[in-house]
C-alpha cells in the first residue's frame, strides 16, 4: 500500500474538455474548480487551462483541467493540446441533438491526435449537461444515453467510457463526472486497484488560471 500512494503522491493529472460551442464546457470548468456559474456565454478562443488539487486518500493530485474552442475556426488551435492527455470530458447538450450527433467526431478526432497507447481503454466521461434544460425546454430532444444510437455506439467500443448527466447551473453531477475520470485515470495507469478513493477538493487560495493561445478575430478569421 505504501508503494501505491507514493506513486500517486504529487501526479499530474492532464484533463481535456472537449465538446460542441455552447453545451457548457466552459461552465462546467467553472462550477467544478470555483463552484461559480454565470448565465452569461462568452466562447472560448483556443484553449485555456484551470488547475485543482483534490485529495486521493491521504496524497494530492494535482487536475490541469484543459477547456477548448467548439468553434470549427478555433479547433486546429485546440488539437495541439491534447497530446499528452491523461483523460478527456466530451460535453453535449441535453436539450441539443445537434451537439450529441458530435460526440463520436469528437472522440474519434481527440483518439487520433493524442494517440494514447490503449486508445479502447483510454480514460473517457461523456458528460450530458444542462440537465436542469430537460423539463423546461419545449423541444422534445432528450434521448436517454441507453437509447441514442450515437452513445450506444460509443459504450461498445469501450468499457472505459462512462456517462453522467450534469447540470453547470445547479452544480449536480458535477463532482460526480470529474470523481469518475479520476478514478479512470489511477485504473489505465494501474494504481488504484487497493486504494480507497476518496476526492476531497483541497481549498488554498485560489486555484490557478491560465491563459493561453489567444488570438483577435481578424487573425483567426
């Protein structure tokens, strides 16, 4: 047990957020590291990255949690982030069907370009959000994941992938999608097997943020 922990003590854990422009990616960030929602949509221009540290048992993991442009114009500066990833979030819409037809571009785009060695076992969440959207939107666009044909096929190619129904606004879920990644995460690097996994977000001031590939709309146009 000993020799379990301190490999998990001080890791580094590499998450990327992946998913349409609009189905919350951004939001979802936001409520998990600074439990903070705002109505207000800004898009995200490239990427940016916010970093958390959680307790794993008695050690510290620390989540540089990656949130990337849904944006077609943007997603070639996103791409170049994603190698090295230790897991990924592909985000839809519950109230959006557009956006959950996306989902398996997104994974298979994210499996190509980080070229993870296990690409069936890889550590991945398939988020629905907006769940607090599914009673009050006038649209009949909710498909449980078990029915919808895109997800199905995504859950049969893979054992690692799960799901989990969010809502950025109301905060539910939200703990739970990022508890499961990380636990994905210590099964693909094959320590977590005897670990009594127990997520405890650590509060020491604020977490970092960090900014990067920005760009003008005239450059990226």
């Amino acid at each position: 047990m000993s020799s379990l922990k301190s490999r998990l003590h001080k890791q580094l854990f590499k998450i990327i957020i992946l998913g349409e422009s609009g189905v919350g990616k951004t939001s979802l960030m936001s409520r998990y590291v600074h439990n903070r929602f705002s109505s207000q949509y800004k898009a995200t221009i490239g990427a940016d990255f916010i970093t958390k540290e959680v307790n794993v048992g008695t050690n510290v993991v620390t989540l540089q949690i990656w949130d990337t442009a849904g944006q077609e114009r943007f997603q070639s500066l996103g791409t170049a982030f994603y190698r090295g990833a230790d897991g990924c979030i592909i985000v839809y819409g519950l109230d959006d069907y557009r956006s959950r037809q996306s989902v398996i571009k997104w994974r298979d785009e994210f499996l190509i370009t980080a070229n993870p060695t296990d690409p069936h076992q890889f550590p991945l969440v398939i988020v629905g959000n907006k769940l607090d959207m599914v009673n009050n939107t006038s649209k009949n666009t909710y498909i449980p994941y078990r029915t919808d044909p895109c997800l199905k096929q995504i859950f049969s190619e893979s054992e690692a992938t799960k799901y989990i129904e969010t809502s950025a606004k109301t905060g539910d879920g939200i703990d739970e999608a990022f508890s499961t990644l990380i636990q994905l995460i210590l099964e693909f690097r094959g320590i977590s097997q005897n670990i009594d996994l127990e997520l405890e977000t650590i509060q020491i001031g604020e977490p970092e943020q960090t900014t990067v590939s920005k760009c003008s709309s005239s450059s990226c146009s």
